[in-house]
C-alpha cells in the first residue's frame, strides 16, 4: 500500500498536535514538517473537515488536537483523507484478462488487511513511549542483554 503524500503529512499533522498538546498555528507546523506552507494549509483543512483537528483564529488561535482524535484509529483517519478507491481501477480501460483475472480481489484482500492493522491503532499509541513497530505488535520486544 502506499500512502498519498497529503495522507502522510495529515498523520504526521496530528502526531505532532498529540504529542504537543497545545496548539500551534500553521507556520509552525509547516517548518517542524518542512512542508511548504501553502501545501500544509490545505491539509489541515481537509483534517479540519473531518473533525481530526480544530483550529482557531486570532491571536490565541492556531489548530489544536480535539481529545476525541486522541482515541481515533489511525484506520478511520487513512480512510477519510484517502476514500474507499480499490489500490487498482479495473473499471478503466477493457482489460484482457477482466473475465479470470483474481489480482483485483487479491488486492481488495490486502488492502483489507492493511486498514485492519491501521484500525488496531489509536492516535494515542502513535504518540506513546516506546513507539514503533514494538508497539504494534508486529516485531517482539527486545531481550534484554544475555537473556536466552
């Protein structure tokens, strides 16, 4: 699976808001992301729009992390900004091999399976100690030195 660009800085968007928990203007996150600005407003937008994120305007304003997208799946969020198109369009162009072809639900099936791992995940694990592929439960923890 791969991740459209917007998708990527949208999660590093609310990671950042989680793990700071205050709020920070547009700027801001632009330059911690080295993102361009423009590119990062559109983004938080399209999070604003799905209530991943909550901004303000004004002098006290900047766009903060709602405590509810604590507790989102990572899943729900990859799904809102990247819709529910299949990783291949077989509705395109005639296909050959459109009447036997299984690559179509192969790929349904994996991308199944990738939202399923992203749904066992909360905003909140991305952000906590120890993070990564530990917490996920994808790779055991490490051994302690000299252990069996």
């Amino acid at each position: 699976m791969h991740l459209i660009r917007s998708t990527d800085i949208a999660l590093r968007v609310v990671m950042l808001l989680a793990t700071d928990g205050g709020r920070l203007t547009v700027d801001q996150l632009a330059d911690a992301l080295e993102v361009p600005r423009h590119h990062l407003a559109k983004v938080v937008q399209r999070l604003q729009r799905h209530r991943f994120v909550a901004t303000a305007r004004g002098r006290t304003g900047g766009v903060g992390v709602p405590a509810a997208t604590l507790d989102a799946s990572v899943g729900a969020i990859v799904r809102a900004l990247e819709g529910d198109g299949e990783v291949v369009d077989c509705e395109g162009p005639p296909c050959p091999l459109r009447g036997g072809c299984h690559l179509r639900s192969a790929l349904r099936a994996a991308q199944s399976a990738f939202l399923a791992v992203l749904d066992g995940v909360t905003v909140r694990a991305l952000v906590a100690e120890p993070a990564g592929p530990v917490l996920l439960g994808l790779v055991p923890p490490p051994r302690p030195v000299g252990a069996p």
